[in-house]
C-alpha cells in the first residue's frame, strides 16, 4: 500500500462540500494508499472545548475518543476521493473500535495515519471500515481505531468482502435499573461539531437529515461512545480496548437511560430509550 503524507489537516468544510460533488462518482475498488500525517500537536484549549460537549473533566488526561477528531479529516479526504466507491453524504457510523496503548499528551508531537479496508456488503446496502493508526515520532503505537461506516442503499462494488464477523455483544443483564438518565439537548450536534468539525448535515439539520433517511437531526455517534466513556471515568486504566456499535440513532433532543455493569477486566454498558430501544452498545476490556 503506497504512502501519501499530507503537509497539514484537510479542511473538513471543504470535504463536505467536495463530499456532494463526488456523491456518484465512486469506483468499485477502496484506494491503495494510507494518507498520513506527521507533527500533529493536540492543543490544551481545544481538548477543554471538547470535555465541556462530552462530560469529560478538565485537566486531565486526553480522553480516549479525542484522537478520532485527528483522524476523522484524513477520513474524510479518503471518502471524498473520486476513486472511493462508497457516496460520503448521509454516511452512518455502524460502529468503532478503539484500541489505547497510552493516552497521547497535550503538546506531544504524533504521526496519524489512515487508510480504508474490508468492503463489505450490508443487508440494507454497503460498509466500509476506516482504519487509523497514533504514534509518537519514534513509531510507538499510541492508539488505534477502526471505523465502520454505512450508506444506506448503495450497493457493494464487484468484489466486495462477505460481512465481517459480528462485534462482541454486552452481558444482556447490564443494569436492570440505569446509572443514569440523560437529557440530550437539542442542540448537541452543533456543539460538538463545532469542536470535531464534523458537520455532517444529518447531524446539524433536521430537513436535511430527513433527506437521508433519518427522523431528524441525531447525534453524532462518536459524542454518545464519548459521553459513555466520560461517565466509566476513573474506573479502567490507560491501556485498553472499547468496542462500541451504534444501533439506533439517537434523535436531538431527547431522553436515553445508561446501564453499565462490570465485566471481567472492564465493563459492559448500553444506551436505551425508555421504552427499551438500544442505541449503544459497548464492551471495554483493559488489556496489560
């Protein structure tokens, strides 16, 4: 796979823009190539905006999903080529892995890269997974993700992989009354796409979201697997890995119930509404 570094960030504005002129112009095969991106500094006031719109606490370590907003406009630029055979508008994010060595610093100098692989068919059309990599100017794995994402109604090119095995499923009894119960605020989606840049119009518009083919306007999925971590806070180490699938949008505004329970090595969690519809579900398991 051929290497392509970048001398800064995509403007994630722009790809958006770029993502509705290239909607029909996929290829049939996912691109050779890993975009990479080097001397990438995680800025200390940005990292405070982003704790305010997830729950995190301020001054402490860089929470777990942050490197995903590195990442994201190099994922961005891969699913906006001419050449990706998948549309990027109305893209839904089925699920994400993440896997953390140690939490990156503030300041630290960090090399991100990413690339697409396993294309796969889906009963109700196509995915595609985007895999990133975080290390330090030496090479040391830092943190890691893969990023499967959903277009609805497209169908899977020639050669497209089987499905991919299922993810991990939570214990079916995680907490029979919730940790906790969340108001999600109408406006959620344009706050943390002011801080990711993610402004995706399913997520900031609810016409727009109608379009394709949601309720309204939801959440960004990596808010709600944020705001799950944000309140697991203080009880897993630096080095682990939280599988989390997204099973139903979660509209703006809304009320959702949080169920967790302790697992060997880690803790099982889920997001409901309060009729009992899944929206998350999550598995993190500390590793040594």
């Amino acid at each position: 796979m051929n290497t392509e570094t970048l001398d800064s960030a995509p403007t994630l504005g722009v790809l958006y823009g770029r993502a509705l002129l290239t909607a029909r112009s996929g290829g049939q095969t996912l691109p050779d190539r890993t975009l990479e991106l080097a001397g990438v500094r995680i800025d200390a006031d940005t990292v405070a905006d982003y704790n305010h719109v997830c729950g995190f606490s301020v001054g402490g370590a860089v929470p777990p999903t942050y490197p995903h907003m590195l990442a994201f406009p190099l994922q961005m630029r891969l699913m906006t080529d001419r050449e990706f055979p998948l549309p990027a508008p109305g893209m839904v994010h089925l699920r994400n892995v993440i896997t953390q060595q140690r939490p990156p610093e503030v300041g630290e100098p960090l090399r991100v890269a990413v690339h697409a692989d396993r294309l796969t068919a889906h009963p109700k059309g196509a995915q595609v997974d985007l895999v990133t990599a975080v290390t330090d100017e030496d090479g040391a794995a830092i943190w890691g993700s893969r990023s499967t994402y959903f277009v609805r109604g497209a169908p899977a090119p020639d050669g497209a992989e089987d499905v991919p095995p299922a993810p991990p499923e939570p214990d079916p009894h995680v907490g029979r009354l919730p940790h906790a119960i969340w108001k999600v605020p109408g406006d959620i989606g344009r706050r943390y796409a002011a801080v990711s840049g993610d402004v995706n119009p399913i997520h900031v518009n609810g016409l727009a979201a109608k379009a394709f083919g949601m309720p309204g306007a939801i959440a960004h999925g990596m808010w709600t697997k944020a705001r799950a971590l944000a309140a697991l806070a203080g009880r897993y180490g630096p080095a682990f890995t939280v599988d989390v699938v997204f099973k139903a949008p979660v509209r703006t505004p809304s009320t959702v119930w949080f169920h967790t329970a302790a697992a060997d090595h880690g803790w099982d969690a889920k997001l409901v509404s309060p009729k009992g519809r899944d929206h998350l579900l999550l598995t993190l398991r500390e590793t040594a």
